[in-house]
C-alpha cells in the first residue's frame, strides 16, 4: 500500500490529523494497535481550549459538541474547604468546552467513516523503517499477514509508549523528566455534577477535582497512592474522601452513587526533544506528557497537530518546506509553556510527601495571591483556556 502521510496511533491526534489533511487533498493511512471499542473505552480528558474547539470546526466535527458539550467561562479553586472563582471571561474574554475525550474521537472517527478515511485498527507490531532516507515505510501485522506502507512521512501518534519515539537514535534525543509521588484516583458516575463548574481543591488530605460530562455523569478525582490497590477505594470510601477535602457548601450537595468506572493513573512531566527525525514527526503523549492538573494533555496534542497538519499541507501541496523545518522548535516552545503551567497548577493544589512547614505556606500564600490579585487570576486564566498558537 502506498500513501502520503502514514500516522502511527488512532488515538485523537492521529485522527484530527488524518481528518485535517484529507479535507486538504492529502491521503493517510492510520494503523492503530487496538480495537476501535478499545480506543472509545478509555475515559481521559475533558477540557478542551478554544483552540481544541476552533480545530474540532475546521475538521468538521463541531456540531454536536457545540450541541452537547458545556461552555464554561471560570472555574473554581478551593483552598481549605473555601472556594473562589478564576473568571477567564471577565479577566481574558474566553472560555474553555467540556466535552470528554471519547466523545472527541467518537465524533472523529465518525468523520473518517464518511471520508473513507483508511483506520487500520488491532495492527500488531507496527515497525517504521529507512525514517532518515526520502522513501520511509512502516510494516505490521494483522490477522497473522505481514503488510507494508510506503510514504513520503510518518508521523509518531502513538502515546507515550508507542514505537516511534523510540526511532529517533539515542545520541539525538533528549529527554526531560519529573515524576510526581502520587497518582489521581477518577470515579465517573451517574450522577449530576456537584456544580455548573469545575472545582480544583487544595485539601491538607491531599487534591480534589470535581468535573463532568454531562449533566446526568461526573467525573471526580481525588489525589491517591499511585500504588494504592483499587479494592481499598470502594465507592463509599472515595466520596467520604472527596467530601472531605472540596468546598463545605459542594460538599453538602454532592449526589453519589454507584462508580461506572475507576482506575488511578499516574502524574509525570516527560518532554522529549526534538520532535523531528527526518521524515518522522512526533505529536502528543508521544512527544511529552503533563501532569493532569490543567488539563493540558489532550489540548497540547491538539496544538502539535495545528502546527504539523499546516506544515504538511504546505510542503505536499505547494513544495514549501519552512514548515516542517521549523516543526520542532515551533511545536516545543508551546509544549514547554504548557509543561510550565501544568508542573506549577500540581505543585500549588497537590499535597506532596515530604512537605515542609515552610512549602506549606508558600501553598497557601499562592493562593491567597491568587484569590486577591488580578493580575495571578489573569496569568492562570491565559493559560488554562490555553496561550495563542
Ligand atoms: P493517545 O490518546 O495515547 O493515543 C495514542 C494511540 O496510539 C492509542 O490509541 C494507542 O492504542 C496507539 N498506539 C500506541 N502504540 C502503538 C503502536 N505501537 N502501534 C499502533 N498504535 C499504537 N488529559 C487531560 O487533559 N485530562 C485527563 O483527565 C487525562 N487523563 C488521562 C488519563 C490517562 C490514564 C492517560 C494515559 C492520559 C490522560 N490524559 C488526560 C492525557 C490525554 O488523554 C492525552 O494527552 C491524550 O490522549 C493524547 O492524545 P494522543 O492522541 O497524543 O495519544
Ligand atoms: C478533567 C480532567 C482534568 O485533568 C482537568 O484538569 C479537568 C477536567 C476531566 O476529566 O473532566
């Protein structure tokens, strides 16, 4: 088979990059190592910048999100059981959409169906090969038959355990790293949200996030051992702790019920550079991660397909290759800014092992800041609904 554009990884990079260059005339082919329910099984993100949502637009995807998911135009902080509000539109002017990450790919795998866009799902040992020459290809496997993919570029969606980072020699790559020492335990229940809008909680007991998907399923987390084992947290034990550590009057109103899902998951800052290797491009978590506080990841996914789906365009269809040249530098710049706000929204909310008297009220003194300075409240608010691409 023979393509322009091979895209490694049917997670919602690969797809919005697939969906944003076929509507420019360009063919891709994405191979994906799960099965499609697989994929729309995962509960992930939930918070898209207004960038997201502009991209969603311009792939054609926007209309049911804009039908279903909810604009938010704050959020909440909370510091000791208080809370106060972050006005993104009355400080900036904009606002961020929930709308759960399943949803986003559910909607663009949809597209790619009317497209006829080329998902090959549940392929095994996917392999790029020759990335530094001008003709690369990718081989796998599905249903026990070997194929092979040549194309002018690959391009690496494929998580931050995927195959292609691991292409790029190790004398190239750089790689910077903080693990944090704790996880996040997320419940989705259906059950109606405590609020119209988030609520980030600083608790002496440790993180809370009060967040949604619609208005009949929240989503909650609470700070957690990474290595706690689920059958501790039992679906009584997670409320008891989240309405501890959130606002007195939310917690009053807190509707619980029986969890639909729970899992922990970890929180690390990973960047890697750079994010070319000749014909081969990295986009997303296979590039960098950031920790969940922000709700940056998928959002920064988003920012690296912006700038590679124009970059490709314009090299496939005009012969300009400024572009892909600059893909790196141009993507990284952005990467590190969001990986600054991340590092800095964990390490304000979280409460960490070794805390001292002293990193304690420094905590406590940021967010009185906050709560008592525009100027903080505009810096967080700028860059959670997410600076300029
Ligand atoms: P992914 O969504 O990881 O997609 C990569 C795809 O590549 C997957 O479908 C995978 O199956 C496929 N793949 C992997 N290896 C191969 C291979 N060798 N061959 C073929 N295919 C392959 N962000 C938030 O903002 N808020 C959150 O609450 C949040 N929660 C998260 C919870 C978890 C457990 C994880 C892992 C991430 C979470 N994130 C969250 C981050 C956010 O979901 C990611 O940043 C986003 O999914 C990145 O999209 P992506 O397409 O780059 O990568
Ligand atoms: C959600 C996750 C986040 O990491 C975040 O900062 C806000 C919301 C969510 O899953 O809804």
């Amino acid at each position: 088979m023979r393509t322009q554009v091979c895209i490694i990884g049917g997670g919602p990079s690969g797809l919005l990059l697939s969906q944003l260059l076929h509507r420019q005339g360009i063919e891709t082919v994405v191979l994906e190592r799960q099965s499609r329910d697989y994929v729309l099984g995962r509960i992930r993100a939930g918070v898209l910048e207004w960038g997201s949502v502009a991209m969603m637009e311009e792939a054609g995807v926007g209309a049911r999100m804009h039908r279903e998911g909810f604009v938010h135009t704050g959020t909440y902080l909370s510091a000791q059981n208080r809370g106060f509000r972050i006005d993104f539109d009355g400080l900036i002017g904009k606002k961020v959409m929930v709308y759960g990450q399943t949803e986003v790919t559910r909607d663009l795998y949809a597209a790619r169906d009317a497209m006829d866009g080329v998902i090959v799902h549940e392929a095994s040992g996917v392999q790029p090969h020759d990335l530094d020459s001008d003709a690369p290809y990718v081989t796998y496997t599905k249903d026990g038959t070997e194929h092979r993919v040549d194309c002018d570029y690959v391009v690496g969606c494929d998580g931050f355990h995927g195959v292609s980072r691991k292409c790029i020699p190790a004398s190239v790559l750089r790689t910077f790293e903080r693990v944090y020492p704790f996880g996040w335990l997320g419940v989705l229940s259906e059950t109606p949200p405590v609020d119209d809008e988030l609520i980030y909680a600083n608790h002496e007991r440790g993180f809370a996030l009060c967040s949604m998907r619609n208005e009949r399923l929240s989503r909650y987390y609470i700070q957690a051992p990474v290595d706690d084992p689920l059958e501790k947290w039992t679906d009584d034990a997670f409320w008891d702790e989240l309405r501890r550590r959130i606002p007195a009057e939310a917690a009053e109103r807190l509707v619980t019920g029986p969890s639909i899902e729970k899992s922990i998951a970890p929180l690390r800052s990973f960047v890697a550079e750079p994010m070319r290797w000749g014909r081969l491009f990295l986009v997303g978590d296979a590039a960098h991660i950031v920790p969940p506080t922000g709700a940056k990841g998928l959002n920064l996914a988003f920012s690296d397909v912006h700038y590679l789906h124009k970059a490709l365009v314009a090299q496939l269809n005009d012969n300009e290759t400024e572009g892909i040249e600059r893909y790196s530098e141009t993507a990284l710049a952005r990467v590190w800014k969001a990986t600054r706000f991340s590092w800095w929204m964990t390490t304000m909310l979280h409460r960490f092992p070794d805390q001292s008297g002293f990193d304690q009220r420094i905590q406590e003194t940021e967010l009185a800041y906050l709560e008592s300075s525009v100027a903080a409240r505009t810096a967080l608010a700028e860059n959670y609904v997410g600076l300029p691409f």
